[in-house]
C-alpha cells in the first residue's frame, strides 16, 4: 500500500501493533481527513486547517487529533490510530457482528469498524460531536453505522451487541452494557488506574466480571455515573505548583532509567499495591511522574524511572517507606508486565447507576 494511508500503516506496524489484513484494508479505505473537516489541534496548540500544506500528511501520522476543546481542556478528538488498531484487534469482530461504541469523536473508529464489516452504534453524550460524527460518516460514504447522542452508561437498549468498545476514559463498567451483550460478548475499555487508563478486556462469566490488561494508554474522560467515584478512588493527578519541595530519599534503583513500557507496568502494579498511586508534575522540572500522594495531595513519594524515591509533605517518611516496598515487591515478582495481571471486578459507584470496578489482582503462577 503507497501514499498517505499507506505510510500510517507503516508508522503502526513500527510501533509494534500487529495488524490482520482485514484491518489493514479498514485503514486503507477510510480516509481520516474526511472526519477532520474544520482541521484539529497541534500538540503545540496551534491549528491545522484544511487548506494548510501539511494538512493530509498530518492527518496520517501516528498522532492524536484534538477537534474540540473547552478552554484548554480537549473534549472530543480522533485517537492516535496505533491505539485505536490495538483495541481494534483485541476486539476480535467479525463480519456481521454488531459493535457498541462508546464515544463516537470524530466517526473515524466507527468507520473502520464498518469497513471490517461491522454493524455498529455509536454513541456520544455531545450532541454537537454527535452530528460531526454522522456527517463525517456520510461524506465518507461509510454504511452501517448508527450514530446516537445520549449517556453511554446506558448503552443501547433496543439491540443485542456481540462487542462493546469504549473510546473514553472510565472508572468503570456499566452493567447495562454486560446485559446487553451476548454470552460470549468482550468490553474493549480504557479503566481508570493510578493515573491513567490501562484497556481491559472484560468479559462477564457467570454472576463474574473478570479482565485481562490489553495495553497502557491515556484517554479523554467520561461524564457522568462513568467516571463516579468509588472506596478504592485513586487520587486525582498533582499539578507542580501544588507540591512541596521533594527531596531525595533513597537512589537510583537501576543502572539506567526504565524505558517508559517497564516504567509504565511498575506504575500498574504501584495501583495494585497502593490505592494512592497517581500522576503528579514534580518542581521545579514538572516531570510527570509516578506518585504516592498523601491526603492533602501536597507530597508524599515519587518513585522515577531510575528507581529514585524522592519524599516530601508531614508523612514523607511513611510514604517513602511504601514506595520502597513498591520497588522491592515488583522486583522480588520478576518485574511482571502489566499485561500478566488478572483482575476482578465488583460494583460500585453510583448506587443509583452502579459500574463494575477493578477490585482484585493476581499474577498467575
């Protein structure tokens, strides 16, 4: 495959995802730039239009494109594709298959599930990204695609889905959405852990829910019951301005810096170990790092990816001890990746909308 599409299958290969030639085609019919109409943001915050030079050879990078942004804060975008094929692949569909999607952005990922064959609905709470989406699916000439506005915690009632993919961040799994699967159904969904949204496949067995851990990511998030919080919350991410001066507790841990796969499968098994794993901006550099944050969200124990325990706040002490039994315990477990745990799920949240949320982990012997 040349041109355009073809250099962005290239880029998703190299970035490890393995494709089948069925998906391969998807991306080979579907033009991305046809879901971007008004142009989407630049990392840098400025504005791609359609009439700029690089337009379609951006388009078909390997890159997020923001399309929507409230303040500084983006709202709705098109996916980075590398993600989108790898949650596509884990979704295993098949021809004929119907396919609950849970935020539609702009279109593009139900376009290539429609282009595999697919029956899909889709569904976004943003009546305006709602619309974009359906028109951009026209203009594509892409079939088979039903686009919705309403609350994704509700599903789609009417139909009886083979699979449901989720293209927001969650905390958690709404029931709604395991009963209107079949009994073979697979959720496809990014869930909330430590800081950022590890995708699971979950599967209900029995009176059950249980998932495997697809792949890291990081994803916009949810409104609603969603994103509700639960007894095992994990602590919202730190800004920089927020922290106390961290200083050093212990030293590096390892002859060189983790890269960031085996940083980010030391940071999951951090939140199973630690319900105060998260995200924070560490002064006077900003280095988002992996963070046991105390109750004020002020300080606690940074661990970087060298190893290093750096501590601050009235219980440093106290948190940099944990974070060196993190360190110690995934040592002593052979580093596992993130994608060797096991996870169960219990209903929380909301008890008037109830989800499913990771509870329990193991590591198979």
């Amino acid at each position: 495959m040349s041109g355009p599409r073809g250099r962005l299958v290239e880029q998703i290969r190299h970035s490890g995802v393995k494709l089948s030639p069925e998906l391969i085609a998807a991306f080979a019919r579907v033009p991305r730039e046809a879901f971007v109409p008004e142009g989407f943001q630049r990392r840098d915050g400025s504005w791609v239009l359609p009439a700029d030079k690089d337009f379609l050879a951006t388009v078909y990078t390997d890159d997020v494109l923001v399309t929507k942004m409230d303040g500084r804060v983006p709202t709705s975008s098109s996916s980075q594709p590398s993600l989108m094929a790898l949650m596509i692949m884990a979704l295993d569909v098949h021809p004929g298959e119907r396919v609950l999607e849970i935020g539609a952005g702009t279109g593009y990922n139900a376009a290539l599930l429609a282009a595999l064959g697919a029956e899909v609905v889709s569904i976004d709470v943003q009546e305006d990204v709602a619309n974009r989406a359906r028109s951009a699916l026209a203009r594509a000439g892409i079939s088979g695609v039903r686009v919705e506005q309403g609350d994704g915690y509700d599903g789609f009632p009417p139909v009886r889905f083979d699979r449901v993919i989720v293209t927001v961040g969650v905390t958690g799994i709404s029931p709604r959405w395991l009963a209107q699967l079949t009994p073979e159904g697979l959720v496809i969904a990014p869930v909330e852990h430590a800081g950022f949204h590890p995708v699971l496949a979950v599967r209900a067995r029995g009176d059950r829910v249980v998932a495997s851990v697809v792949s890291p990511s990081g994803f916009m998030v949810a409104a609603g019951p969603l994103t509700a919080g639960h007894p095992g919350s994990f602590p919202a991410p730190a800004a920089a301005d927020s922290m106390v001066e961290l200083v050093d507790y212990t030293g590096p841990r390892f002859a060189g810096p983790l890269d960031g796969s085996a940083y980010r499968d030391l940071w999951y098994a951090a939140g199973v170990w630690h319900r105060r794993a998260a995200h924070a901006a560490i002064p006077p550099h900003e280095q988002s790092c992996l963070m046991l944050l105390d109750e004020p969200r002020t300080g606690g124990a940074a661990i970087l990816p060298d190893g290093t325990v750096l501590a601050g706040g009235d219980e440093a002490t106290e948190y940099a001890t944990d974070a060196v039994a993190i360190l110690d315990r995934w040592l002593a477990e052979g580093r596992p990746p993130m994608t060797a745990w096991r996870v169960g799920l219990t209903l929380s949240g909301d008890r008037h909308a109830p989800i499913w949320v990771p509870t329990d982990w193991e590591l198979p012997r």
